[in-house]
C-alpha cells in the first residue's frame, strides 16, 4: 500500500505561524483550519511546528509533514464521515534536538503568530528555567527566550511583534501565558525595554477552543484500505467546532479563518461564550458521568441513548440550567441541542472514566454556581443538581484507607482521580457512616472555600440520594 507521501505532495507556503505542539488537538484543530483557508480562500498561512517536549518526530519527516483528518459525527440530524489531508504544516522540528533551527525562526520577518496547545500544565513556569539553556525547561521560558532573541535582532522594532495564541484549555489562558512570560523576564533580569517592547508590539489573545479530537482511530486499517494509502499520523475528530479568540486588538484581517466557514469568533470579551461551554456541555458531562458509570455504563454514547440518563440530561439542560445562566435564551437552547447531538455521535468512544477525572474539583467551577444561582434566589434546587452532587460524593467514596478505590454495581474496582489535597480529605471521611461522609465532605471549606451544609436542605436530599441508591444496590 502508498504511504500517505506518495499519494499527494507538499504545498509551498510562506512560514507565518510558530506552533508549539504537535499532538493531535492542534493537527485536527488549527491545522485543520489553516489548510482549508489556504486551498479554499487562496491564503497562504504555513506552520513550523515545534515538538515543545522531548520526544521523535520520525513519523512527520517520513510523510513530509502531511496526514489525515478523518470528521465522522452527527450534523442536522445527518451522518457525516469526511476525509482530508492535511498540508499546512510546512516543517516539523524538535526544540531539543533542533534548537538552533528552531531559534533561527525568531529572525524570521515574515513570521506573525505563535499558536500553542502544551496541555493544562504547560502555562507554568519552572524554578528549573535557566536562560542558559537550549532550551529552557517550561514553555513560557521558551517562548520568552525566542521573543528575547527576536526582539535583540531586530533591535526592538515595534512592527516585528507577533500575535500570541495560546489554547491549553485554562480560563484566560492568554492572560497567564503574559503574566508567566513577565515573571521569567524578571527572574532572568532582562532589560525593561524589552519588555516594554512585548507590551507595545505583541497581542496576546486569550481563547476558548471545544472540539472532541479522538486521535489515532481503532478502525485504521480499514480507514487505509478505503483511502488507498496509510498515514502513521491520522487523527480522527467531531463535525462541532468552536474558535472564540479574545483580545483587546482586532486580529480579524489577518488570521481570517472565519472566511472559510469556520465557526471562528473574534471578540474582546469572550465570558458569555465561556460560561455557555462551561455550564452547558462540560457541566452536563460532569453531571451525568459519576452516575453513568456507577450504574455500569462505560461511554457518553451509550449513557444519551440510555433512556433514564437521556431524560436526566435533557431536564438538566434545559429545565434546570438554561433559565438561571443569565444569557441569551434561544442560543443557549441552540448550544444545548448540539451537545445533545455530540453526545449522540456513533463514532467517537468519549469514555466516562475518563470524563470523571477531576470530578469534584469540575463539579466546583461548573455546577455549584448554578447551584448557588437558585440558593441565593431562595428557589428550590432542582433534583438534577442534588443528585449529581450526590453521586460523584458517592463515586470518590473510598473502600481503602491509603487510596482512592471502590467498586461499581458489577463488583469491579475503579480507582477515581483527583487532586492530591482532596484525596487526602476523601480519605479521611470515607469510613464515616452516610451523614458523617456527606455533611464532612460538605462543610470542608479546603474543597469548596466555603460551607456548603449552609445551602438550605442540600445536607439533607444528598442523604437520601444516597440511602436510595444504597437501598437499591442491597435489592440487587
């Protein structure tokens, strides 16, 4: 069978984006994006991807940087499955194993963004950042180095500035990349005309990216087999998209994807699309998992097409969420069949024990404050919330006294995951009999920062969720 290099080749482009990752979010993502907008809008936008971490970058160089993305879901009720290859990156190359390569393109006058996905922790900086070295440690520190090297060259020329467009999947992830950057300058003692000329002559840009990218699919070799050439680098995602960039200058003009019929958003406040992401499709996600799982489902596709938790799902969404966000009604609405229609997607496998990773630390940022919403208006909340505050409580609960272990309906043991401080609370509760466990768990301001038994009966209904369920188990 062809290799996916014999089969098409290269396109010349102009070398504009740095791109710090090369995982399969980006190349499904962004990519994705750019390599459409160049063939359908006759752009000419190509990307140098750096590998940030250590690691090869083989398989790229034997496929001249070319793979495929295959879109397989569900759009107005109808079945898409699309295949593409992908040709906007230009050169892939490892800031380790080719640093003087890859700071040769801090020179470059026809550069003009930086795009990075280092992952969640990648915004941090690192007592193990030294300027000395090739590179530094944390990404901020290589970042700042490469602007550094670019600002010196060009003799701190206001117009070689370049546009900063993190999307690590933090809230305001623009605004940490710049605090991070300006801790290293000082930590480092660089000249405060360089940073004045970060501040003059960059844009950083805060964004909001939702696009479920599966990876390598399990299905790959009859995926060849139909394309008639194999890829070692072919990814697989949804049809839904969103690309909301934030910034105070308007970067429209030059990176117009949007053009391409993409849904890209261009905004200098993106909260309201935030929250609707946020309460919507990741609060539904941690509102529904614990208990999908406990009941002995294993993926988002088979708990929307379980009758019991569709219904949950749709009266969590649209009876309990939507009225009390504060948003536009009929867009909310619209967002909400969309994730109903993500979740129904047949071919992507979104596990639920993964999905569950952090449940209490989520349930925190996405579904308290709707709690707090009703509590605060003295309304009664909703069933939906109380139980799934119930049962992701019922989830963590643990059989071991050293670690996070218990066992679902099947009798097989699952071993939750949360941050470090709050498995040690976890595990100090959890041999407590029910009232003890939930009213502890409750009040411990070190998860919550304050004390939720204070939310007027939510003490009470949690323990009779929890009596039930344990009632109902007993039967079985």
């Amino acid at each position: 069978m062809k290799s996916i290099n014999e089969f098409v080749q290269p396109l010349e482009l102009t070398p504009r984006i740095l791109q710090f990752g090369t995982g399969n979010f980006l190349r499904a993502f962004f990519d994705y994006m750019v390599d459409v907008y160049n063939l359908e809008c006759d752009g000419d936008l190509g990307i140098v991807a750096v590998k940030n971490t250590e690691g090869s970058i083989e398989s790229f160089r034997e496929q001249n940087n070319l793979y495929t993305v295959i879109t397989r879901g569900i759009e107005n009720n109808s079945r898409v499955n699309e295949d593409r290859i992908v040709r906007s990156i230009n050169e892939v190359i490892s800031c380790y194993d080719d640093y003087e390569q890859y700071m040769e393109y801090a020179k470059s006058i026809t550069l003009r963004f930086i795009v990075s996905n280092t992952t969640e922790v990648g915004i941090r900086c690192s007592t193990l950042d030294d300027i000395n070295a090739t590179p530094p440690t944390s990404f901020p520190a290589k970042l700042t180095k490469f602007l550094y090297e670019r600002y010196l060259f060009f003799e701190g020329d206001i117009a070689k500035g370049l546009i900063i467009i993190p999307t690590e999947l933090i809230v305001d992830n623009g605004s940490s990349l710049y605090n991070c950057i300006v801790e290293t300058i000082k930590k480092w003692k660089l000249s405060e005309r360089f940073l004045d000329w970060i501040d003059r002559s960059c844009v950083f840009c805060s964004t909001l990216v939702d696009k479920i990218v599966s990876g390598y699919p399990p299905d790959s070799e009859q995926l060849f087999y139909k394309l008639g050439y194999s890829d070692k680098l072919i990814t697989a995602c949804e049809v839904y998209s969103l690309f909301v960039i934030e910034s105070d200058t308007d970067i429209s003009d030059e990176l117009p994807l949007d053009k391409a019929n993409f849904d890209v958003i261009f905004t200098n406040d993106a909260s309201g699309y935030r929250d609707r992401k946020l309460f919507l499709l990741n609060g539904a996600h941690t509102a529904s998992v614990t208990a999908a799982y406990l009941s002995g489902l294993n993926s988002v596709l088979e708990m929307i097409q379980h009758k019991t938790f569709s219904s949950y799902i749709h009266r969590l969404l649209f009876k309990d969420i939507i009225p009390v966000v504060g948003l536009d009604n009929s867009e909310l609405t619209h967002f909400a069949n969309s994730v109903v229609e993500r979740f129904n997607n047949p071919y992507i496998n979104h596990s639920l024990e993964n999905i569950s990773t952090f449940s209490i630390s989520k349930f925190k940022t996405r579904l308290l404050p709707i709690i707090k919403i009703y509590s605060q208006k003295n309304e009664y909340i909703p069933e939906t919330l109380v139980f799934s505050l119930a049962c992701i409580l019922l989830f963590y609960r643990s059989n071991s006294l050293t670690e996070l272990v218990s066992k679902r309906e099947n009798s097989l043991p699952y071993y939750p995951v949360e941050s470090e401080e709050i498995t040690d609370i976890i595990l100090r509760y959890s041999h407590d009999k029910n009232y003890n466990y939930i009213e502890s768990m409750l009040s411990d301001k070190r998860i919550w920062n304050e004390n939720l038994t204070k939310i007027k009966s939510l003490l009470l209904r949690i323990l009779i969720v929890f009596e039930n369920i344990n009632r109902k188990s007993r039967l079985h």
